[in-house]
C-alpha cells in the first residue's frame, strides 16, 4: 500500500474515533445516502427506454406475441389492460419484423386457418359449419381494421340449400361493432363501406339483409325495402351533411377574422328537395308573326249578248220594241296569306338536390369588461353589431326571403374571457427543470466522478512524488541551508501546532466561564484591580 494512502487511511481512522456517536451515525447515513442517489441516478440513466412494439390487439394475439417474446428473453411490459405491449426501443421494428414474419398476429376469432388441418372423415355438415365460422372471423378481422371501430362480430345465417325448393332463402348478416370512442357516432361512410363490404363478400347476400348496430344499442344501419335509411338515401344524407357543413365552415371563416377563433357557433339546416320533375312549357306571342306562304289570283271576263224586246208575260199581245246587242266585263282576284306564331317551346328538369328552405342559427360571444372587484363582468353585443352579423350571414348562406329562409343571431356569453394565464416562478422553473433534467443530471454524474473517484486517486498518485522530490531538493543544497530549511520547516509546524493548542485553550476557557459565569467575573475584576491579566500575544 502507498505510504499517502496509508496515511489518509490512518486520519481517516483517528478522526473517526475522535467524533462522538451521534456524529458517526450521520455521516454513516450521509455516506449510504449520498451512493444510494449515485447509483439511482445511475440506473436512471441507463435504464431502457420503452416503446410501443403493438396496441389494441386482441387476447389471442397477446398471448402469442408474449410468448415469443418470452422465447427470446426480450423484456417487454404489458399496458391498457394486456392490449398493449412495449419493448426496448432499440428492438422494436427487428421484433415487429420476426412477429410479422412468423404470421403471430392473425386477428381476433377464427379465420381461414381452421382448414389447415383437415381432420380424415369430416361430414359435410361440419365442412359448412366451419366455413360459415371461417367468414365470420375473416370479415371480423377486416370491419376491425376500420380507424373507429375497436372489434367486431359478425353473425351469418346462410340457409340450407336445395334442388327440390324452387324459392331459395337470402342469407342475411348481423354486425355488431365495438367503437373506440362510444360517445360518437359511426359516420355514415364508413357504415356504408362496412355494408358493401360484407354484400360483396358472402355470396348471395342483399344489402336489404343486413343490420349493423353497435355495442351501446344504438342502430346503425337498418335499411328499409326502398334502400333508404330513415327515408332517404345514403348518398342524399351525404349530400345534405356536405352542404350543411359547407354553409357552417362558410359563416365561421366570414367571421373568424372579425370576432376571434371560439367566440362562433353556426349551425344550418338545409331542407332539400330531392323529387325529380320535368316541367315542358309551350309559349305563343301573338305579336310576333311571319308570313309563312301566299297564294294570289286573278281572273277577268269580257263578252256580248244579244236580247229580244218585249214583254216577258206571254199574255201580252201587244206590238214591242226590237232588241239590241250589250257588252258585259268582269275582273276576279283572290289572295290567300298564311301566317306563321312565334312558338317557344320549354323542356325543364328540375335539380334534384335543391334548397327548398334554410334554417340558420349563429350563436356569437360578446364583449367582457373588468370591474372594481378584479371579477370580468359580460357584455352583450349592441343591436346593430347583431344586426350586421347578421346581413353578413345572410349574404354568406344565399338567404331567400321567398323561400321561407330564416336567420336567427344571438349574443350570448361563452363562459369568460380567454384571460392569458401568467406563468409563476415555480411552474418556470419546473418547465425549466424538466427540458434540462437529463443534460443536467449527466453533468452531476460527471462532476461526482471526477470529485469522489479521481480527485483521491489523482492525490494519492501525486503526493509521494511530490514528498520526493521535496526531500530530493533539500538534499542538493549545502549542510548548512539543509539544517536551516528543517528548521524552518520544524518551526513552521511547531506554529501551527501552538495556534491549534490556544485555540482550544480559548474554547475550553469560553466554556468554563459559561459554565461559571460568577467565578469568570471575579477573576476578571481582579485582573483589572491589579493589571497583571494575561497579555495577547505572550506566546
């Protein structure tokens, strides 16, 4: 053992016997708990940072994710109830490629693997109990799949076919899905891409046959005979949610700028007429003609006739004149015009989807003004801010007055002004604290390192050294400098010593003279009656 270390060793031991027993028992537990921190610290630090390998898997899939883990000796941990498993960060995606690779992760229920092993013998009637267990799983895995929909259940009923019945029964299907977020409803998409699903895939299968709902009661798909859900279709219902949520997106970025983000609620209902007409109109103007033909003739007469005079009575005997010649001439013309009526003819077809009636309610915030008591008291909009939002909404939606639109603009409070909360002291530096825990801890390690562990063993290395060459030094110079620079050396000590010894004759004289207080006073005043007290600096 080195002689510096064996000397730090040996004060080491006589400063401990000097202390009292209170005093070791503290640094003992100083000592234990200063390596405890040292070593939790370390662990810490070194501890494996844990990430996410799979979540929301099923029961079956667990156990046989664990198991291999289990095989391989990879320390894992089980979250949200066994449904999610965490490993070290560093093997996740090696593990998530082995788990692939072995097909560990199969789905919830039964699927086409049942038909992996054939057992010898099996009836036909076995045979189809398994296939129908088969799809049932199959289709279970892929509704599962879904974003919003946490398990499901699918139930067939595929009936028994025959060559002796001329009418065959439909199979029908029953869904029933497990929603990660129960308080919200399926969107009616995703109920409709569910359905086809499910048509496409079971042979023989009308969408009339299905029925889907969800684990809290609620019917999510139950169509009626027409195809229409609650009297209209899916692609109507769509249709009228895009246009409702088009007007209310179109009234909230109208107002945004004006009132501030969360101080808007808009909410339309747009009534739609989705009846398909054809209107064929004829119209006349009778102002308007054109000649569309004409005929035109013409016809003249010219000849002379020779007449007999006399009575016409044949009774008349009597003597008469004689008769002449006379010249007859005749001119005829006949004109025929056609005319032909402005007509305009009108085939209409109505749009199918169109706005037969808009109902509009926009709830705004008001305006929030401090009182003498610190507490923020609401103030309602005026009249003709009210009134201005609402030109402004009505202008925004298309409103129509002959249509029936109505708009309806309230000012009411939205529970209180959006106040910015002033960080305190404490939060700052827990804030502070937390973005530099670990660059910080690091460099206490460090530091407790370099000042426990290297600090000794760099002194202990340098000391006899340095004793070395002291000694090696003093032996250059002459006899007489040698002997001087001992004594020196002696004196010094020897001083040092001396001031030790009065400082704890001061202590041991402080406490005598508390505990003696009227005997320390006396002996003052005698020192000071005669003056031959003791003298500062005697020594």
């Amino acid at each position: 053992m080195a002689p510096a270390l064996a000397d730090v060793i040996q004060k080491a031991k006589g400063f401990w016997e000097r202390i009292s027993i209170s005093q070791r028992i503290f640094i003992a537990g100083l000592a234990v708990a200063v390596v405890a921190v040292f070593f939790g610290l370390v662990f810490w630090m070194n501890r494996p940072d844990y990430r996410v390998l799979y979540s929301n898997l099923s029961p079956e899939d667990a156990s046989r994710v664990v198991k291999l883990l289990q095989a391989d000796k990879v320390a894992y941990k089980l979250e949200s109830g066994g449904s999610s498993i965490t490993v070290p960060a560093d093997k996740v995606y090696d593990l998530r490629l082995k788990v692939a690779g072995e097909g560990n992760l199969v789905g919830q229920g039964i699927g086409f693997e049942i038909f992996d092993q054939v057992k010898v013998g099996q009836t036909d009637f076995v045979q189809k109990i398994n296939y129908q267990r088969a799809l049932q799983g199959e289709l279970s895995r892929t509704i599962s799949e879904f974003p919003n929909v946490e398990s499901a259940r699918v139930h067939l009923v595929i009936p028994h076919r025959s060559l002796f019945i001329e009418e065959q029964q439909k199979p029908s299907v029953s869904v029933v899905l497990k929603l990660r977020d129960s308080s919200k409803k399926l969107e009616s998409k995703d109920v409709q891409a569910i359905v086809n699903l499910v048509v496409m895939a079971v042979e023989g299968l009308d969408k009339y046959k299905v029925s889907i709902a969800d684990t809290t009661g609620k019917i999510l798909y139950a169509p009626d005979e027409d195809g229409s859900i609650t009297g209209m279709t899916t692609t109507q219902l769509d249709h009228k949610l895009r246009m409702q949520q088009t007007l209310e997106r179109r009234i909230e970025e109208l107002l945004y700028p004006v009132l501030g983000a969360g101080k808007i609620i808009a909410k339309v209902n747009a009534d739609l007429d989705f009846s398909q007409r054809t209107i064929r109109k004829e119209l006349y103007d009778p102002e308007k003609t054109v000649v569309r033909s004409e005929q035109r003739s013409e016809e003249s007469q010219r000849g002379r006739s020779n007449l007999e005079a006399g009575s016409p009575d044949a009774n008349f005997r009597g003597d008469s004149p004689t008769g002449g010649a006379s010249t007859q001439e005749g001119n005829r013309e006949t004109r025929t015009t056609n005319y032909e009526i402005n007509k305009e003819e009108q085939n209409i077809v109505a749009q199918v989807g169109d706005i037969s009636r808009l109902t509009v309610a926009v709830i705004v915030d008001g305006t929030y003004e401090k009182g003498a008591d610190g507490q923020w008291a609401f103030v309602p909009r005026k009249a003709e801010d009210v009134e201005r939002i609402r030109q402004l909404v009505a202008n925004a939606v298309g409103y129509d007055r002959a249509r029936g639109d109505t708009i309806e603009v309230s000012s009411i409070s939205f529970g209180g002004p959006d106040v910015p909360q002033e960080s305190s002291l404490p939060q700052l530096v827990m804030d502070y604290a937390l973005r530099l825990g670990k660059p910080l801890l690091n460099a206490l390690l460090v530091f407790l390192f370099l000042v426990l562990v290297v600090r000794p063993v760099v002194l202990a290395m340098i000391r006899p050294r340095v004793e070395g060459e002291m000694i090696e030094g003093l032996e250059g110079l002459p006899e007489g400098e040698e002997r001087l620079a001992l004594i020196e050396g002696d004196e010094e000590v020897d001083a040092l010593d001396a001031l030790k010894k009065i400082e704890d004759i001061k202590a041991h004289a402080l406490q005598m003279a508390e505990q003696n207080m009227d005997q320390a006073v006396s002996i003052i005043r005698s020192w000071l009656k005669h003056g031959d007290g003791p003298k500062v600096g005697a020594a």
